[in-house]
C-alpha cells in the first residue's frame, strides 16, 4: 500500500479501519502515528479530569459564597462550575485523525477518536456512481520561491450534482 503521494507507507502510520467494500487498496492517508498522544495510554486523563472538575465546583461556591446567594444558587453554581471543569477537559484534547483510503473501486474517509482511538465513516464513494471527475490542481508561491502545490478532485454524477470532493 503506497500513501497519497505514491511513497510506501511505513509501519509507524496507524490505520484504524480498512473498508471492504472499496476494492483493493491501492493508497491510504493516516495522520495518527505510533507515537501519537491518542495512542499512549498515560493514564493522566481521569485525575486530570477530576481536578478539572473540582476546580470548577470550588470555583462555583466560591462565586456563590461571594455574592452571598442563597444555598440553592450556590448548589447551582457549583453544579455548573463542575460542569464547565468537565467540558474545559472534553474540549482540550481537539486534535483530529484520519484515515483516507483509495481503492480501486472508491473513496472513503474515517475520522479517529483521538481518545478511544475508534473509527468512524464520515464520507465514502464509488467510481461506479460518479459521471466525471474534475481536477485542480494550484501551487503556492511567496516572493517568487515555491511552496507547496494544492490539489482538489470533485467528482460528479450524470445529474452535475457533486457527489465527492477530496
């Protein structure tokens, strides 16, 4: 199997998912490596999560002592206090993979969950559906020194509604 830039694809690349329904593989895409953070199990996540969430109820009774609620306010700020902690912790970790495969009878993209490490099908396509393909392909320049070159495949279907872009 070669990556998208037709090089052989080494073994520190992580492939979640491998479609069936997509042929022969003939090239694939993975940004998720061996040495990921989603691949290392550190444990830090339940203690930091729980300090997080502490943080927040202290943080809620403090605002609630403060501004000298009642003790039903105060419960409330800190309900919702805890429940920031927990979602400043859900939303830190914001790094996205994928795996793209290219087989010879289609196309389909996998997000990964960067804390499970868990595929799921967020796109997929069949040369069979799709009429004709179009191509662009842009390079870069800065001061007249190149930097990188761009490219976009859409592909269409006998009504010219795009099916497929990548």
């Amino acid at each position: 199997m070669k990556s998208l830039s037709g090089n052989e694809i080494g073994p520190e690349r992580v492939f979640v998912a491998r479609p069936s329904d997509l042929g022969t593989i003939t090239n694939a895409y993975s940004n998720l490596f061996l040495n990921s953070p989603s691949t290392k199990k550190t444990g830090l996540r339940l203690p930091l999560r729980l300090a997080a969430i502490t943080a927040g109820v202290l943080f809620g009774y403090a605002l609630g002592h403060f501004s000298h609620a009642k003790v039903d306010a105060r419960f409330c700020y800190m309900l919702l206090g805890g429940l920031a902690g927990l979602l400043s912790i859900k939303f830190s970790y914001t790094k996205q993979y994928y795996n793209i495969f290219i087989g010879t009878k289609g196309i389909a993209e996998y997000k990964i969950d960067n804390v499970e490490v868990k595929a799921e099908l967020l796109k997929s396509f069949l040369f069979e559906n799709a009429l004709f393909l179009v191509t662009h392909k842009v390079h870069f320049f800065t001061n007249n020194s190149y930097q990188h070159t761009a490219y976009l495949f859409e592909w269409y279907d006998k009504e010219g509604e795009m099916i497929f872009i990548m």
